[in-house]
C-alpha cells in the first residue's frame, strides 16, 4: 500500500504561479521554499515528516525555512514578539498554588483562597481560569479518577477550563466539538471553506468572531489525553494546523487584512500554542509561540505560571502588535466587498488532511 499525499480536491491547486515574492536580503525565499516542495511533492509517498507533509499544503514552519531558506532567514520571519505575564497574574497563581496544595476539597480551597485589593488584581484569564479548573472535582480526585477518565473526561476537566479562560479574555464564544448550543446548525462547530470544494474537518474546541450570523474560527485545539500514540499525535499535528490554514482562508475569503489564528496542541499534558499567518502569496509561516504544562492535581497547579506569558503572546497578532481579535473585527468594518479586493488569488484550498492509501500508483 503506498500513501497518496496529495489526494483530494487540494491537488487541483499544487501549483502556483505568482508575481508576488517573498524576499529577505535580496533573496528570493518564495523561490527556495517552492523548490524544496517541489521535491516534497515528487517523494510524497514517502514522506512522514509532520513539516514536510504541511509543505505539501503551502504551509511552512521554522525547521523547513531554516533547512530549504537558512538559520538567518528562519531567525528573521520567526520571531515572536515580546509579551510578558503581569506581576499580578504571577503573584496570584503562586498564592493559589500554595492553598489548593493544602486544602481537601473545591469547597475549602473556595473559602481559603487569597482575597486582593483593588491595585493587585489578576487578569481575567487567570481568575477564570483558576476558578474553573479548582471547582471541577477531578482535580482533587487523585490519579486513579484523572488515569480512568476518557478522553471527552479529561478534556472537560483538565483542558477546556484553561481555553475558555483564554477565549473568555478576548471576549470570544466557544464551541466543544459536536457539543454545539441549542440553535445553533451543525455547521458552526465546523472549520468550512467554499471555493472550489468543501472540506469539513471538526476541531475539539473552537472560539470564533461573530459576525453577521456567522461564526468564524479565531481559535481552534487538538486535544489528546495521556497516553495516546505517536501516530495520533502527528496526525492531531497535521490536522490542527491544516484546520488554522482553513480558518485563516476563511478570513482571506472576507477581505480581513492580515488575520491570524491561533492553535493549541495538548498532548501528554503539554499545551503547545502554534499561529499562523499569509506571509506572502502561497506562503503560510506556522509559529510555536511556546508551550505549558496542564495542572494534573490540586497540587499541580502552579503549572499554570508557564503557561502565562505564552497565553500573552497568543493574544498579540502576528506580525504587528494589534490585539488578535480587535484587529480581526476592525477588519469586519472596513473590508471591502469581495469582487473589489484581490485575496482570491492568495487562497489555496488545503489537500485532505489525511493521505490515501492505494495500490495503483
């Protein structure tokens, strides 16, 4: 059996042929990066590489740059920009940390938890995502409750509690999989693009713009317990960022200058947080902004201090220091109407996630 790649309504777009390049010190990236997946594209088969598989999709992540572009190019199109996590939210984790440590229950940690003045507030992030994580009783159950939890479970208790914070902060509604609100079609918890295809790919969470009675996706997880499989957890990699690249598309789609979305991969009780963006026609740069562990207990959770600063890049679009979602609804404003505005030719549809196996090649 050999792995086709490049099956699916994606390969009618495997080429591009465009005016508009990406350059770094007179140097024609756009050029080295569509050789390299030309040859991506001619061993297809036989690829396994997470990185070069998204190349397939004109995605391109830090590693592909620097092996096909070079350390310095790479270094340049791949920085983060600087965004710290506040003295506040730092203090209060490490009060909360020190009391649910010593407590029993949700209901004593309730009771004891540290009482702030008006000048040392946390954000509401973090107040959020402390209460929510410490009312759930799996997080004082102990290891055999968390290990026996499927992996719906384990979301809900260990996972969701962090992103609906996260989402909550940027005044974002949230969706969970299939698990979709009364009223709301089937199609909203959906990553959905119409092009020249559809292709439908579910997200374990999402949160989304709401705009004129349509939802689209500003951020979107992956999400598998402990314990899974390496195979799982490529294919979780490939899908999330694939499932980014839609969501963005759908954005371009509109007219919204230069939008970003945002992922998170938690596997193994570490929370990846990947961006992405259209840096140049044909040309999406994949980011990891950083990574944090999930609490696994009441004694854990001062793993929450990580994850601060990380949670505060993802919130910054990249490239530019605009807040993620207010830059994304000033969009709304002024975009244009669609035939006036040149992003049709900067959309490629996205090859299904998953290669199909078959004898006849």
């Amino acid at each position: 059996m050999v792995s086709n790649n490049l099956e699916g309504p994606g390969e009618r777009s495997s080429e591009t042929s465009t005016s508009h390049y990406l350059n770094f010190k007179g140097t024609n990236i756009t050029s080295k990066l569509m050789e390299a997946r030309d040859t991506c594209i001619a061993n297809q088969a036989e690829l396994s590489s997470v990185s070069d598989l998204l190349a397939l999709n004109f995605i391109f992540d830090k590693d592909f740059v620097k092996e096909h572009a070079g350390v310095e190019a790479a270094e340049h199109f791949f920085q983060p920009p600087l965004k710290g996590a506040s003295g506040n939210d730092l203090h209060y984790v490490s009060l909360c940390t020190d009391v649910a440590a010593r407590v029993q229950d949700s209901t004593a940690f309730d009771k004891e938890k540290p009482k702030l003045g008006d000048n040392d507030q946390p954000s509401f992030f973090v107040r959020k995502a402390i209460e929510c994580l410490t009312v759930d009783v799996a997080l004082w159950a102990g290891p055999s409750y968390r290990s026996a939890l499927n992996e719906e479970g384990y979301q809900s208790s260990f996972v969701n509690p962090i992103l609906r914070a996260f989402a909550g902060a940027l005044s974002l509604p949230t969706y969970i999989g299939h698990d979709l609100s009364p009223g709301i079609d089937d199609h909203v918890s959906r990553i959905q693009y119409n092009l020249e295809y559809t292709e439908t790919l579910t997200p374990n969470f999402m949160a989304a713009v709401h705009h004129n009675s349509v939802q689209y996706a500003m951020c979107i997880a992956e999400i598998k317990k402990p314990g899974s499989s390496e195979r799982d957890k490529d294919e979780d990699r490939r899908s999330l960022v694939s499932q980014m690249k839609l969501s963005l598309n759908k954005l371009l789609w509109l007219g919204t200058e230069s939008p970003t979305i945002v992922g998170f991969l938690v596997q193994d009780d570490v929370c990846e947080v990947l961006s992405i963006h259209l840096a140049a026609e044909a040309i999406y740069f994949v980011q990891e902004l950083g990574a944090f562990n999930i609490p696994k207990d009441n004694k854990d959770l001062g793993r929450l201090i990580s994850g601060l600063s990380v949670l505060s890049l993802a919130k910054v679009c990249l490239p530019g220091g605009e807040d993620l979602v207010q830059n994304t609804r000033a969009a709304f404003e002024r975009r244009r109407p669609f035939q006036m505005h040149n992003n049709r030719k900067q959309m490629r549809p996205s090859f299904h996630v998953f290669g199909k196996e078959t004898d006849d090649m």
